[in-house]
C-alpha cells in the first residue's frame, strides 16, 4: 500500500485515478508520495520514505529541488495541462492590453445613479477609452513550449502576424506550431518589430530579469507587454520607467506586487491564468498518473529533477531503479555488482539528465536487501529502489 498527502485541495477527479493500492494520508511523515500546487516545501522537513513529489501545475520553486535530487527524490511536474487555460486568458489579455476595456469597466460602474443621463454620458466619454484592433499587428512570442504554441497558433488564427523566438524549442512543439508562424534567430531584431510581445518561459538564474532597461531600449514605442508566465522575469523597476517612458503602453501581467498595483497602464491579474476547474482536474489527473507510473513501474515522466526513464508496465520477477551521477563508467559499475550478485538482467534503459542518471532494471529473481545494500554501496548510487 503506498501512502499519498496532498499539500493543497487537489481535484477530486484527479484523485479518483489512484487505484486501491493507494491510501490518501494526513499524515506527511508516513508518505510514498505528495501531490502539491502552490504550498511551499522549502522549509518543511521531508519524509523519510518519500520516493516521489508531483507538483499539479508546471512551475516547482516552491519545491526544494536541489534538497530532493541529493535524497532521491523525484520531482514531477504537469507541462501541457494548464496550457489551454493559460492560452485564454492570454488572448484575454491581448484584447485588455489594447481596447481599455478594463478601465472603461471602471468608468461606466461610476455613472450609477445617474439616471437618465447614463446614456448621453456613456455616448459623449466613450472616446477616452478607444483603442485599438490587433488583427494586422505583429505579437512576438518569446518561448514556445505548450503554452507559447498555443498562443501563437490562436493569435495567428485571429489574424495577428506571429514571430516566434525560443532557440531550445522541442521537436513536439516545432511540430505542433502552425506554418504561418515565423521564428526569429535574433532575440534584440524581434524586439524591435513587435507590437505585442507575450512571455512564455521558466523562471532560472537565466531568465530573471530577462525584460530588462537594455531589452525596454530595443522595444518599438507604444509596445505592449504581457507576462502570465513569472513576474520575476521582468525587472519591475525598469518597467515602470518604460511606462512612464511611453515605451510600454501597457504591460499585463498575472503577478501583481507592491511596486505595480495602482500605476496608470499597468493592469494586474491576480494570478488566474490555470484557475479553472477544468485546468485543475487535467493537472491533478496528469500528477497521479505520473506519480502513481512511478512507484508502480518506476518509470519516470516529466520529471524536473531526474531523465525520462521507462520499461513499461513491471511484468517480470523484479524490477530494480538506480538514480546516480552522471559519470563515465559508472552504468557498468551498476551492472558488473549485479553480476558478482547473480542477479541476471533481462532487460535495461538508462538515461541521463545534466548530472544525474536513472538506470531502470528488469530482473530474472526477486532482489534481497542484502543485494541492494550492495549496490547502494556502490560509488556515485544516489538511490536504489526495489519496485517489485
């Protein structure tokens, strides 16, 4: 029986996809495995047994992942699950970004009471609201992951010319991008020709502060800027100068802070970008699948941590799964102590993943503790784990 806690309410539909070899604990300190979303495990001390955390969403800084690779933890994420509803309230954006919908909104609620006048009123200030379409106009996209697809298939499909720009873009994504998006070499020349510009990429050392004073300078004038992807990869700061500048003529964003709220042109979205009961059960569901391949099988999926790693559904006597640093020699290390402990191999894949490795292993016979004592003794091993 492996024992799951849930950190946050997950969804209810995607905790049904636990078969009865799962047990749904309160108890943290007994478990296999947590399911998450937003609570923050930095400072929580981390179970003794855990094998596996699934985070219900795709960002983990929340999660101590440096703390999990040293104990061989591994940590999954749901890439692709929330990406439709991020899309909509992106293209929402767009429309916010460019029409004043959200201050003409404003407006209008102030002309309560006023009677028979609200109509003449509505016609003589609706001017100071106009804006302008986006069909025609060129959206830059930086990051083409699922998310930054789908966004700039839809606002391709809304007649809006898409430059793509993300120079580590996957083949699933290349193939799923429409043939009327082009894609740019240069990050600065896109830039310089966008009229919108969307944000679709994780936050890392490499991309804190990416919008920057220095990128503000190389931005057409009047351009408007969307961010429902981190706050911290646009420098706040320079920003607000770019506002006041009139280089950004409106920045959305889904992380409103202090500096922000209340300055005229920028519009804070209280992070509702995946709020949505339907992106919340595909991610719940999406995290029970991946945790639940991981302490059945030990296959490992969408993991942030460690490789994607399969065999298939553990069909043999015993499947053994290696998670060690990435170094030469060390898979025929694993596989010479095999040997020397007479455990036959019948079948192996190995992958590797920057400096760590995951060796998924079907075996002829059942493995002893004394067998894995013995490998786990073995130098580099991270972890060792007996699926069945």
């Amino acid at each position: 029986m492996f024992k799951i806690a849930t950190l946050n309410n997950i969804s209810a539909k995607g905790l049904i996809y636990f078969n009865d070899r799962y047990h749904i604990t309160d108890d943290i300190t007994e478990a296999d495995g947590i399911l998450v979303r937003s609570f923050n495990m930095h400072d929580m001390a981390l179970p003794k047994n855990l094998k596996a955390i699934a985070r219900a969403g795709a960002g983990v800084n929340n999660i101590p992942i440096e703390k999990c690779t040293e104990r061989g933890i591994v940590v999954f994420n749901t890439p692709g699950a929330n990406a439709n509803a991020v899309k909509e309230i992106v293209l929402a954006g767009l429309l916010l970004s460019s029409r004043k919908i959200a201050r003409g909104l404003q407006w209008a609620s102030s002309l309560k009471g006023k009677g028979d006048e609200v109509i003449q009123l509505v016609e003589k200030g609706k001017k100071q609201f106009a804006g302008s379409e986006i069909k025609g106009k060129t959206l830059a996209v930086i990051g083409l992951g699922a998310i930054g697809v789908m966004v700039a298939n839809s606002a391709s499909a809304l007649g809006m010319k898409v430059i793509g720009y993300d120079p580590f873009i996957s083949v699933k994504s290349a193939l799923e991008l429409s043939r009327k998006i082009q894609l740019a070499d240069n990050f600065d020349d896109l830039l310089n020709q966008a009229h919108y510009i969307t944000l679709h990429v994780p936050v890392m050392d490499e991309t804190k502060n990416m919008i920057n004073k220095e990128k503000f300078s190389k931005m057409k004038e009047g351009v408007k800027l969307l961010n429902f992807s981190r706050g911290e990869i646009v420098d706040d700061d320079a920003l607000i100068e770019a506002v006041n500048l009139g280089i950004v003529d409106r920045y959305v964003t889904d992380f409103p802070n202090d500096k922000l709220l209340g300055i005229d042109n920028v519009l804070t979205i209280p992070h509702l970008g995946a709020s949505t009961p339907e992106s919340e059960e595909n991610c719940a569901i999406m995290a029970v699948e991946e945790i639940s391949d991981y302490l059945e099988n030990g296959n490992i999926t969408n993991s942030v941590n460690f490789p994607d790693c399969t065999l298939g559904v553990c069909a043999t006597a015993g499947r053994i799964g290696v998670l060690h640093k990435n170094v030469p020699a060390k898979i025929s290390q694993i596989t010479n102590t095999m040997g020397e402990l007479n455990i036959n191999i019948s079948d192996m894949n190995n992958r590797s993943k920057g400096t760590n490795s995951y060796t998924l292993v079907d075996v002829d016979t059942k493995v002893t503790d004394s067998q894995v004592e013995k490998l786990r003794s073995v130098e580099g091993i991270i972890s060792v784990r007996v699926i069945k």
